[in-house]
C-alpha cells in the first residue's frame, strides 16, 4: 500500500494542529511533535491495532511517548483517530481541569502511562512488551492467539541520555522483547541546544550493544515508505527488540526549524502563518482538520473496530474450549482476587519463633505464590537477601536461553533498581498481573522516580525493601537507611509499611493487594523480629493500633518494625518500674491517616505524651508524637546488634528517654498530635487533584 | 620491567588476606578482592603515583573502587603501601569504630571517595578526571606540568548495570577524559547467580560507543604483563578514556572459585588453609606479610616520597615564578574563600522589582563567578530554565570540539542527572573547586542517590534546584516536586534552602559556600516573588527568623519561598481584621535547627499557634507548627495563577486556615514545638556517628 497526497495531508494536519494548540495555551513544545509527525501518522495509520470504542481492548497495541513534553502530538492523534478527545478538548491544552494536560497521564482516556519525567517511558514500555510476552504464554492457546501486541514508543534524545532508559533497554536486550518496537527522534536538538554539547554517542552501536536489532530512516520528514519499511523490518526478528532511529527535522515547517528555539515555546503568529501556507491550509484559520483527513481516518477508525470485534468472537470460542482460563483473565483484568485468597495469609503467635520480617515476607510471597498467579516478582540482583524468589517460582527468561520461560513469573532485573520500578509500572499498566520487586531499602532511592510516578499514575506495585535499617548492620552507613521512610512517606498515594512481626507482615501485604490505585513499599528487616503480643492482621490493616494497653497510661511509646519488640521491652521494664505505659505499632502512616479521626483520637488521645522510637530520621514523627528517639545522622559499619547497642536503641535506652519524657509533662497534659483545627485543605474528591482515583480509569 | 616472582607473591598475600580478614570478620565479600588482587597489584606497584607520607597530595594519582563491597582490597593495598592502617586495624574490619568500615568511607585516608552504592563511584572518578583536566588548564604552565595526575577506577558488572554508571560513562566519552583508565573486573558472577540471567549485552561494543577506547585482559588471574600492557596502551589514547576489561576468577584460589558462593560471604577454614597451602604459605598463620613483600612494596613507598619531593620542587619554583597562580592554588585547596567575597552578594529592598527566585540565583551567580574561580557550574539539559550559566561562562569542553575549552567551567551534563550529582561529589573531593549544578527540584529526585553520598561524605556540592514547586505551571504533576522538600529535608547533613526573596536567595549561597562540609540543594521558583520587607543576609542566614512582627501574635504562620509573599499579604488582610499575626519565613531547616535552643523559641515562643504554609507535603513540619496549610496530594497542569488560586494558596485562603487556627486555639496556649524532653539522643561528636566531621579529614 503506497502513500498518496492524503497521507501527506495528514502529517501536516498534524503538524499545523500542533502549531495552533501550543500557540493558544501560550505554552508547551511544538517542534517535537512536528518533527515525528510523519512516524506517527504511518505508525498510527498503517500499523498499529487500536479500537477508539473501547480504548481498553486487551489485545491492543500500546503506543508510550516517552518524550511525553511532546503530548500535543499524542492528543491530536487520539483526537484524529476517534478517541473522546474534541477540538475543543485540545484548545484547553495545560489548562485548568484540561483533558489535555502538560504530560500525558495514565488515568486520560488512550493514555497507557504517564510520562514526562524522561527515561520514563521507554522502560514503562519495557513493562508493556514484559506483561505481553508473559500474559501471551499464559493465557494463548493452539489456535487461540488472544493476546500478540506490540508495544511501540518514541523516544528523545533525552530520554536515551538518562540511565533509567539504559538500565530497561538492556533489560530489553537480555529478555529478547521483540514485540517491543522503539523510535528514537534523531533531531540533534535539546534544551541546552545542539546534542553535540553533551550527547555525541554512537546511539545505534551502544543499543546494538544491549542485543537490539537498529534500523535507521535517514529522512524521517518526509519518508513515509522508509518509515513503514522499517517496522516491516523490525518484525521481522522476533527475538530482538527494534530501535528505528528516525532523523527528522524539530519543528519541520517553521522558519526556526532545526533549532532549539522551536523546542519548548510556541511558534510566533507570522512563522504559523507560513507554516499553514506552505503545508496548503489557510494562514487564516485555526485547528482545521481537513475533510478528506477525517475521511481517511475513519477508515483506520473502522477497521480498528472490526479487528476487535474478531477478537472477540476469537475470544467467545475461546472461552468455551478453555472455560477456566477465559474466567481466570476476565478475574484477572478486572482485578478481582480470587474469593478466600487471604486465608493463605500465614497468622503467628507470641509463642512462634522471631523470624526476620524479609523471611516472613517469603512466607507470605511463597503461600501466595500459587493462590494468586497475577503476582510477577524480581528483584534487583538481591535475590538471596531481598528472599522474593519463592522456591516453586520459575524465572521469565527468554524459552532460547533455557534458563526460564515467558510464562515465568520471576525477573532477574539485574542491578537496575530505577528501571525495575519503571518496568513494573509498564507491567501494572499492561493489566492482569501485580508486579513486586525487590532491593534493599536504601536502594529504592535510586528509583525515586519511578516510585513517585507509581504513586502519580495509581500502579499497584509492591516494592519488598530489605535491609531496612541500621540493622543491616556491617554494610554501613552506604547502605543504612536515614531519610528513606520519610522520603516515601511524604509521597501522596503511597503506602509504607514497617511492619513489626509476621502478623503484621501478613496485614502489609495483605491490605496492599487489596488496594488496587496505591502502590506500597514494604521495609523489611534483615535481623529476626519476635513474634508479639498483641499483635493480629485485622489491627495492623489499620496501619497503626494500640498493641499493648494499660489503664490511665502516663506515656505512648509509637514505634514500627524492628524498633516494636524493644519498645515492647522498653514498656515492661518501665512497668517494673511503676509507670503506665501504651505501646502503639505504626506499621504505615498513609493507612491510620485515612482511618477515621475517632480512632486515631483512640489511639492517640488527648492529654497523654507519646514518644516515637525508630532508627532513622524523626522527620514526619511530630505529627503524632510529641518526643522522639530516632536517629539525626548517618548509621556506621558494624555488627547489627552492637549499633543498636552503641546508639542506646535498647529496652535500657528507650525507657532512659521515656522517663524524661514522663517527667517532662509531669505538670501538662499534652493536646493529641491528630487533632487540628482544619482537617480539609482543598476539595481534593474527584478532578484533577484527586489522587484516589487516579488509575481507575 | 618484568614481573618475577615476588610479583606473585604480593598479588597471593592480597588474596590470602582478604579470606582471613573476611573470615575474622564473619562478614563481607572475599571474592572480589581475590579475583581483583593481579590488576590492584599492577596498579599499585607499577603504575600509580602516590605517597602514603602525604595521602593529600594534589598531584597523586586517584584510585576508586566503584565495587565498593570489595574494600577488604583496598584497606590492604592501604596497608601494603604505608598508609596509617595496621595488620591490627585489618582485624577490625567491620566492626564498631573500625578504619575498615563495610565500605569504603571518604573521611578515611586514602580513600578518595566513599563507594559501595553501586554506578557511583566510577562517576566520581569520571569528576574526579573532570578536575584533573580543569585544574591542569587553569594552574599549569610551560614548564610546569603541576597538574597530570590519572584517575584509576575498579568497577564490577553491578556497577555496569547502574544506569548511573552509564549517564557519566557516557559524559567520559563525550568529554574525552583521557586520563580516566577504569578496570572492568569482568567475573561473570553477581549475586543472583552468573550475569548470564540478566547481563548479556556486548559490555565492550557498548562502552566503546560512548567513544572510550576499550581493551580486553583474557587471563586477569595471572597475566600480570598484560595487565601492565594494557595500562599503558590505554594511555596511548589521551583523547579517549579506557575501560581496561579485565576477565578474572572471582575468589580464585577457593575451591569454590568462579562461583556466586564466595562472593559476599568468608570461606571456610579448610578451603582458606587449602589456599594457603596452594600458593605456598603456612595454612596455620593468618594475616602473613611475607618480609619479601614487605620488601618489595617498600620500594614503591619510596619511590611515591621521591615523586612528591621532586614535586614540591617544581611547585616551589612555580611559586617563584608564578606567585598569584601558586597562592591561588593554595587558597583553593585549603577551601578559603577570597577576603571579602560575600561583598559580591547583591542585597535587595523592597522597593525592587519581583523577580523569581531561579533569576535571583542567576545574579548571585554572575556576580559571584569572577570572584570565586572554584565554582564550576552546569545543568542537566535545562540551562535555560535554571539560569545557571552566567553570561561570561565558557563551556568545560575538549579543546578539539572548539565549542569550550579545559579551563571553561560550564559542564553541559546532558539529561543526567543522577550522574551530574555523582561527577559533582568526584569534583569536590579532587580539590580547590566548588561544583553547582542544576535541574529542576523534581528531577533532583532522580538523583537521590548521589545526593545521599554528598551528604555522606561531606561534599560541598550546591544543587540548584528550580521550578520548584506547583509554581512551575502548565508542565503538571509529573514534573511538580510535593514530597521531594521533605525527603531532601531528612537526609542528614544536607541543607535545602527555600528562599523567599533575592535577600534569602544571596543568604542561600552565603551559608552554602561558607559550610565547607555540608553539600546544599537551593529549591528555587519560576515564578516572580516581591522583594520582602524584613529580610536581610544576616537574617536569613540563621535558617529561619521572624520576617514581619507585632506585639503579642495571636497566631505565627511559619512559610517559605514563593509562599511567603502571599503568607505577608493574609497577615495584612488579618489584621486589617484585628488579628495579630507574627510572620516567620524558614529558608532552611537545616540551618535553623542549627541555631540555640534560646533562638529556636524566641521564634516559635510558647503559648502561640502556629501554622505553615507551603505548597508540598506537610510532612515534616509539624516539628515547628502545630497546624498545616500544605498539600497532601499531586498537583495539577495549569498556568501557576490558576493552580495556586483552585488550591486556595491565596492571601484568602491562607486566612481562612489561619482564623479557624486562631479560633481552635483561643482557649488554649499551646507549648512550643521547638522545645522538647530531651534533645541530644545519643553522642554524637567526633567518632563514627559524626556527621559534621564528615570530609574534614
């Protein structure tokens, strides 16, 4: 099939809508989507598989801009090919309660991921092609290929300059994704101007390097052909995945085209008006979409619908051969766990043995295992300390490489902590599965960004971080977390659990599953924890409880995780001492928050002093406690239980400041920390604040 | 010269001595050092220019062990070569208030940078070669090569997995650091198991598109030849750094050699005394130096004492010659700023014209930067958005791209931020240069890790941080910071200055650049912020201080930056009402905590509510105020007016929040929140848990 004038047509009604939407939002970026309007309108006219009635048709392909500052490409295209997005909905681009906002966002119809933050989406799309390969092997069946996307994503020079990019890509490389198809925007330009300030690699030769197949179209402006015969080409090595780098011109059609001026601010009126003159449309009209553009679209509109519904008719014949499998996808794509799965959930008593809560962890992933074949596990290269690999987990590996097969569910993500989080966001995002990854806790630092666009998009993902303390012990102060839970507590939409024995573990895991918009990061001790008294799934699912009562308590002592049984200790020996005292388990801050203000009144109550004991920062402690034992500098190298030792976070240490802080408020009776007088800053319910909601779309 | 056996001897006393300091230890990784022990022993012995007499001297070569989980290697290279590290100190290894921590520390001597988080390392040595060449440009002369010295770096397959590693190996290339030699210990083991499950890319092909010169070493377990052959075609490339691949045994000489079982745990006894027997020493004795060895290294520590007097001897007659140049270095390298620069500062009043924040940082900048020739500045791609380079910068470039020069000091980083943050912490610890570097505050995040280890280690690294907050507008929540001030706020040693106006902007970068020890991140707007009545250097150079006063308050609104123009015009608007509202803008928590006690409260007094304001994450702040006007969710794509008035972050609606706190307190006088039970939690002065001390060796 050749390209005709309509074709062309096409690429510059692209090309002009982008001019005009940029233009009258006075902001964002109009070259980056010029310039790759020729590998859009092939891929999304030619190629790709999408039905705009039902933007959440399994068996879609994916499409991720990974430059996502280029997003007024992405809803002209959704705008152009039928999806809910009106002319009118692109006038509001970057504005207030837009449909169209700065960067494209996972919860907006046709938007698979959210992405901005650069190196972002090539590995969410990583993810994509992941769960692809993964659901495929699980779910296909002889005659029955249900589920065979691709996964396409352009990409910048930005995105390939940052190190996420390069973690997932060689992950990409090594899984041999071949369903995953990536086109790099070869325009030389960035921010600070001319790549060759900065970025003068081989491109193709470094990602060959990874295990890639690299193709290039040397003019990506107008060689429509060379475009769609590069993709012919990429499919055809299944076993590797394709990167087509695709030189084109930023801003082709501007007078400032090829320059960094025409990057990240609108084209002035008099260089739109020349645009539109040379490309044939009227310098005088605005966000025109030719008739004979809307009449070609709809063809592709229409033929998007007719190969769902084939793929549906596939899938009725398939739900009556394979019965259980069709219902276990249908459970599995509308999230639902399977009814009971939570009875697997291991329940502990005071008289079970301490076990390190990473070790309980295995427990829990290890019973579940089975119960819920939706959950996909990794971790970072830390397998044998992070304990995520249950023994009857079989790795995802390429079948070739005998080492694993697709229908694994374990991912040797290598030491790459930022693209786990950002490949286990592709992999929420593809639907069907839960992914969890583990790396010690200070190591999820190097993918904050991953995590805060987790948190951002509503991605269940589950991060298993070991070694959450000091009590990692000999690594040292490198590895010994300080400011990581405040960190990721201050994170909206974001669950952190500490918890403090197995039963709590359960309860972590066990409200984190249940919890389908909130990803959770759970922090692990490496040395053994007791079992508690007191403790119960039911009271740590709400994320902070009364674990040991007395009457008329004189002091709360708040603690999580491993510091829980020192305090626990702490309160018997002060009792042996005369004095009255409440122990309060806080396994996650983001849960008791959204418990009602009576109960955290009950746990906290007025006139009572609580003090917080935890081995890193206090930061974030004084919105419940009033005094605090934690730590204000940086850990040290040593055997665990004699930096406890040494920093006094013992039973002896924690009543030796419990008696100051008794002593202190001998004569005042001390207001609850969670009481205030506004509760309700800003209406934050559905609409563009609203983070409860993101993901459900 | 060639290599005899003595050679032999020295490279299997390292081997030795690593299994019996790891085994004495019960804890840490032997392999590595084993495997590693040939190419160190080459280095070392043949290779670098040191003097243990003087482990400061400018012009040494510089060794990094980006495997820092290997340092078993390096405290007995530290030991073998003179340095203050005892056979008894080795028996300490990892254990409390060992020389020897888990992993190499910077404050140790002899150690460059601290190391074990892996990727980062090899991106301080590529810092580290950065200086190299900027401070031979700026300080050599005809004659007088002062300047020349190489940067060594061992790095292992994690680190080449770290996406960290390839941002800054990748920057190496670009910026043809010649002197840069790295050594990749190619074992095929991680710990996961052989890299054959996640690690298949062509690491060469790769490294080499990057434009290094790479070599490959086939047998590193004995072929100390082409070890040497190696180094020193590596440095026939001066316009290229080298990856020198190194293919080893891990833990060779073990019977379990070549496997993942003697990677990160000791040896059993029978196979360390059947080691020792193999290479011919006693199995009975541990830690052995045989004389021969003690010999043969104390060759090289002479001859490292005759390199630097020969030194001392050129620079004490380019002191003659080129006096201001040799005072100048002097001056640097002694981290004393020039008499009287904090004139340079520009100093504001309220009859000025609003400017944002990020422009502010521009003035200091410009006025700053003839005045303070240690400042090296650069941005990760966003020049244009963080003003970061001054108008008379010239580009830090290879001569050859005739786009910079050597003695320019504006590195272009590219979009890598992680690795910005980590080449940074490499220029600071080379010596005589204060490097800045800027992103937006969002994508600091990205770096976190690096941010960490500048705190950590003490590097006095300044982070300019711009588009700071909801502020920045129509880009949206993927690029809107809310949790990152809380995160940077509980990282210890790490100040995260928030100015309001161009008075705090300069206090910001005084405190910066007078706290040698102590990296800092300046959050700074987009937005245009009035020049504040109230605000001086001085004040704000306290952290936090009471910008607008009255007698009495009834309430104290606590605020930074872009917020506290707005928090001065609601004090107004209350007492317009009859309200008396004390004003407190807190540029930096850091600094105020930092202030007596006396200080603390004479802000935050006893008896008054306070409230804060600030457009991110309330976390944190209520160790100051005891209600909160903050956000607890993601923002919002938009034109800043817009988001901040649908947030009520307006005169109004800051006053609605301070009368209902005013009301909620009228019948009670709350107990300031800056006094407490008990302050200092455990020692923490000089000795492991110091972190002031921290880069003061």
């Amino acid at each position: 099939m050749t390209f005709t004038e309509v074709d062309e047509r096409l690429v510059n009604t692209i090309r002009t809508l982008a001019a005009d939407i940029v233009a009258k939002s006075k902001s964002g970026h109009p070259g980056a989507p010029m310039g790759m309007a020729p590998m859009a309108s092939v891929l999304f006219n030619r190629v790709m598989n999408f039905n705009p009635a039902n933007p959440n048709w399994l068996n879609r392909d994916r499409f991720v801009l990974s430059n996502g500052h280029a997003c007024a490409l992405q809803y002209i295209l959704l705008h152009l090919y039928g999806y809910n997005y009106s002319i009118e909905d692109l006038k509001t681009f970057r504005q207030l309660n837009s449909k169209c906002p700065g960067h494209p966002e996972a919860e907006l119809e046709g938007v698979e991921v959210t992405t901005g933050p650069l190196g972002q989406g090539i590995v969410n799309a990583v993810g994509l092609a992941i769960a692809e390969r993964h659901m495929a092997a699980t779910f296909n069946r002889p005659g029955y290929e249900l589920i065979n996307n691709y996964t396409y994503c352009f990409v910048g020079d930005g995105c390939l300059m940052e190190g996420v990019a390069s973690e997932g890509m060689a992950l990409a490389g090594h899984l041999q994704l071949g369903k995953l198809i990536a086109f790099y925007d070869d325009n030389h330009i960035t921010i600070d101007g001319d790549t060759d300030v900065a970025f003068t690699e081989d491109v193709e030769a470094r990602v060959k390097a990874y295990g890639w197949h690299t193709l290039h179209v040397k003019n990506g402006d107008s060689d429509l052909n060379g475009i769609l015969a590069a993709i012919e080409e990429a499919k055809s090595t299944p076993d590797m995945p394709t990167l087509i780098r695709v030189t084109t011109t930023i801003g082709y059609g501007s007078v400032n085209a090829g320059t960094h001026g025409v990057h990240g601010s609108p084209l002035k009126p008099d260089d739109i008006a020349q645009l539109k003159t040379k490309f044939g449309f009227d310098p005088n009209e605005k966000f025109v979409v030719p008739t004979e553009v809307t009449d070609y679209t709809a063809k592709k509109i229409k033929a998007g619908a007719e190969a769902e519904a084939q793929w549906n008719n596939l899938f009725e014949k398939y739900s009556k051969e394979y019965s259980k499998e069709a219902s276990e996808l249908i459970r599995r794509c509308n999230k639902k766990l399977p009814a009971g799965w939570e009875k697997a959930l291991p329940v502990y008593s005071p008289k079970d043995d301490a076990v390190a809560s990473r070790k309980l962890s295995e427990t829990v992933l290890t019973k579940l295992y089975d119960v819920l074949p939706e959950l996909i596990g990794g971790s970072a290269d830390l397998t044998g300390s992070n304990l995520t690999r249950p023994n009857q987990a079989i790795d995802f590996q390429p079948p070739n490489l005998k080492i694993g097969e697709w229908a694994g569910r374990y991912v040797r993500y290598g030491v790459r902590e930022h693209s786990m989080g950002a490949v286990m966001n592709g992999i929420s995002a593809y639907g069907g599965l839960i992914p969890y990854g583990g790396t010690f806790l200070n190591f999820v630092s190097y993918a904050a960004g991953a995590v805060r666009l987790s948190a951002l998009s509503g991605h269940q993902v589950i991060w298993v971080a070991t070694h959450d303390s000091i009590g990692l012990g000999e690594d040292g102060p490198t590895h010994q977390p300080i400011e990581t839970l405040a960190h990721f507590r201050a994170v909206p939409n974001l669950m952190v659990w500490r918890p403090a024995d197995g039963n709590e573990t359960s309860a972590a895991y066990k409200v984190a599953l249940e919890t389908q918009h909130t990803p959770s990061l759970l922090a692990l001790s490496r040395q053994n924890l007791p079992q508690l008294e007191g403790s119960s799934i039911e009271k740590a699912s709400k994320g902070g409880y009364v674990l040991h009562d007395v009457e008329n308590p004189s002091l709360i002592i708040a603690s999580t995780g491993s510091e829980v049984g020192i305090v626990v200790d702490a309160a018997k020996l002060l009792e042996s001492q005369g004095h009255r005292v409440r122990v309060v388990s806080m396994p996650d801050f983001y849960t008791f928050d959204n418990q009602s203000p009576e109960y955290q009144l009950s746990v906290f109550p007025d006139g009572v002093p609580a003090m917080s004991v935890e081995v890193q920062s206090a930061f974030g402690w004084s919105k419940y406690t009033h005094e605090h034992f934690n730590l204000d500098h940086f850990g040290v190298s040593a055997p665990y239980d004699q930096v406890y030792a040494a920093l006094e976070f013992t039973p002896e240490g924690v009543a030796k400041r419990a008696l100051k802080t008794i002593e202190y408020y001998k004569s005042s009776k001390p207001a609850s920390r969670v009481k205030h007088a506004f509760t309700h800053l800003v209406q934050t319910g559905p609409g563009p604040f609203s983070t409860r909601e993101r993901g459900a779309k």
